[in-house]
C-alpha cells in the first residue's frame, strides 16, 4: 500500500475522532429542535438541481484531474443493483476535503445525502452543503429527534445516505480508524445493506510528479454487506460495524488489524483496548 510522503509533514490528533480543520467563521446557525435538517421546498430542489449539473460539468472533472481519480468495483453497483435500489447506507474512510466529491464521481449518477459536521454549518461552505445534501449533526440532545428524523426519510425514500463513520477528516491518513455506530444504527433501523467504499493512495506519475504534493486516490466500491438478522440489535450493529470496517481495510489495501495498528503507532496514534 502506497502511503504519501505528505503524512510526515501533518501531525495527526491523538483522539481519533479529532478534527484536523480549522474553520473560518460566518454564519451562525441555530441547530436546535426547529432547525430544518432537510429541506424539501422547492427553492431547495431548484438549487439543488441545477449545484448537481455545475457539479458534474465543473467540479467533479476538475476533482477527477486533480488527483487522477481511478475507481475499482463499480460492477458491484450492478450486481447488487436489486438491493441498492431499495435505499442503502455507504461508509468510508475520509481522507481530504475533495474526498466526497470523488466519491459521487465514482456513484454517478446517484446522489448522496450526508450527516455533516456542525461546525461546517458556520462556514462560507454552509449554503453548498446544505444544498448538496448536507444534515448537520446537532448538538443538543432536544435536536436530536429531528436530526433522526431526516436521516430516516432519506432511507425512507430509498435514497443513498453516506456516512463518514471515523467521524472526522485527517488528512491522507494511511490507516482506517475506529468507526463510530451511527450509520450502522441507520442501516438496521431500516434493515438496509452498508456499502463499504474505500478510498487508497497512489504515487504521483508523469507530469503529476512534477507539481503535486499530494497522492493520486483511487476510490473502491465493495460489496454491500447486510445486518445479521440472527443477532439481537445491539449485538447485529456492532458485528454489522466490524465487518464493514474490516472490508474498508482491505479495499484500502490493509490486510489485517495487525497492519493498521502499526500504521497507526507509526504516526503516534492512541489505540483504543478491544
């Protein structure tokens, strides 16, 4: 597995769920139980209609460009076509700010809702977030009913909702870290399949080796993978969690946990006790 010489200039947080962005603010959102985590009027689809074609004319090229975008699994979409189509939940590593735009170009045409880190909210970026799909991630337990809320009508809709389970982005990291159980929870709420993506690194060539810094990405679509109905809950979303971050691993290019361990005390990171 290829790892980017770009991880020996960043240090990494010592919690794993730290964030490593600092944010500009702007706005200030009130997220309390009357904010609309998902819109659904018709200024919101207007908009997010026409950010979907700027986007796949635009942006998306320029992200395929910038770090040569190859994808690896997208038969997978086919195959399990049946089962995606009734709505489904996908996770990822997270590994840069361009990462979610790598992924829709590797979903295409699928569109993604996304629970999103609040402090994004208070961001220039907070309009384009919100307009992409974005639910921000409330802070008060009140809140949270409503948060739910629109996280269920998306898989309601049978929609694809992508869910960043580490639960925040480090930059090029070259391990997988623990994965939190929110989108699991999600997925066996609505006995929906969990579609592990993966994001790995290649080494610059050609005329990128000239200008870039940072790694070419390859992005890797797994085969969904589905709750245990055998388990009881609890029991069905932490074995459901383990299976999908252990195939991240692997389609990162991580053989075993033995190998992301090391990977992990390589860059000083705290590993948690199984």
């Amino acid at each position: 597995m290829y790892i980017s010489p770009f991880t020996y200039t960043v240090t990494y947080p010592k919690k794993q769920c730290q964030h490593m962005v600092q944010i500009k603010k702007k706005y200030s959102p009130i997220l309390d139980e009357n904010y609309p985590y998902r819109e659904k009027t018709f200024s919101w689809k207007f908009k997010n209609f026409w950010l979907n074609i700027l986007l796949n004319l635009a942006v998306i090229p320029v992200t395929n460009i910038r770090y040569a975008i190859r994808v690896e699994g997208r038969k997978n979409l086919r195959l399990y076509k049946k089962d995606l189509k009734k709505g489904f939940v996908s996770v990822s590593n997270h590994i840069c700010e361009w990462d979610f735009l790598a992924l829709l170009s590797a979903m295409y045409p699928k569109k993604a809702f996304f629970p999103i880190w609040s402090r994004n909210m208070e961001t220039s970026m907070a309009p384009i977030f919100k307009t992409i799909g974005g639910i921000p991630v409330p802070l008060s337990a009140r809140a949270a009913h409503q948060f739910i809320k629109a996280m269920d009508s998306v898989l309601e809709e049978k929609k694809w909702l992508h869910v960043y389970a580490e639960g925040s982005m480090w930059f090029f990291y070259p391990a997988v870290r623990q994965f939190q159980n929110g989108a699991f929870f999600f997925a066996l709420r609505h006995n929906l399949p969990v579609l592990p993506l993966a994001i790995s690194y290649r080494e610059p060539k050609g005329i990128y080796k000239l200008f870039k810094k940072h790694p070419n990405l390859t992005v890797h679509i797994g085969k969904p993978l589905f709750p245990d109905p055998a388990l009881k809950r609890k029991e069905a979303e932490i074995d459901l969690c383990s299976r999908v971050r252990k195939e991240v691993m692997l389609l990162m290019g991580i053989k075993s946990e033995e190998e992301n361990e090391s990977y992990m005390k390589l860059y000083s990171q705290e590993i948690p006790e199984a």
